[in-house]
C-alpha cells in the first residue's frame, strides 16, 4: 500500500474510533436520564397515592432536583438568580 493511502486509512480509523466512543457516551447519557425519569414517575406515582406521606413527596423533590430542576422556582435550568 502506499504510503499516502495508509495515511487516509489511519485517519478514517480514528474518525470511526471518536464516532464510536461519542456514541457510547450518548448511550450511557440517555440510560442514566432514563433512570432518573424512571425515579421521578415511580415518586410522583408514590406522592399521587400516598399524598400523606411525606417521605415518598421527599422522594419526589430530590428526584426532580437530580434532574435538575430547582426546587425554589421549579425552572431547569435555576431562574432565581435572573
């Protein structure tokens, strides 16, 4: 092979080496945004039930708050310092 075309073929690997590290980064993104909007539905469920217990409305704010949402002005992102 020439030398020019090894150098082609080198860089199209590395192309394909980031595509594929990229896509398994969005991958584990999208599992763990699902797992926490699994956490929220199960609490809201829990909150909607049990309306009493306070513990499962715990359950609820902190989910809702690892998503992101500022428990204060309920904005994602925080608006309060705007």
């Amino acid at each position: 092979m020439s030398e020019a075309l090894e150098r082609v073929i080198a860089q199209q690997q590395k192309e394909i080496d980031q595509l594929r590290l990229a896509a398994a980064r969005n991958t584990e993104s999208w599992r763990r945004q699902n797992a926490a909007v699994d956490r929220v539905a199960h609490a809201a469920f829990g909150a909607i039930n049990h309306p009493e217990d306070f513990e499962i409305r715990n359950q609820l704010r902190h989910s809702l708050v690892a998503l992101g949402f500022c428990p204060r002005c309920e904005a994602r992102p925080c608006h309060c310092d705007d």
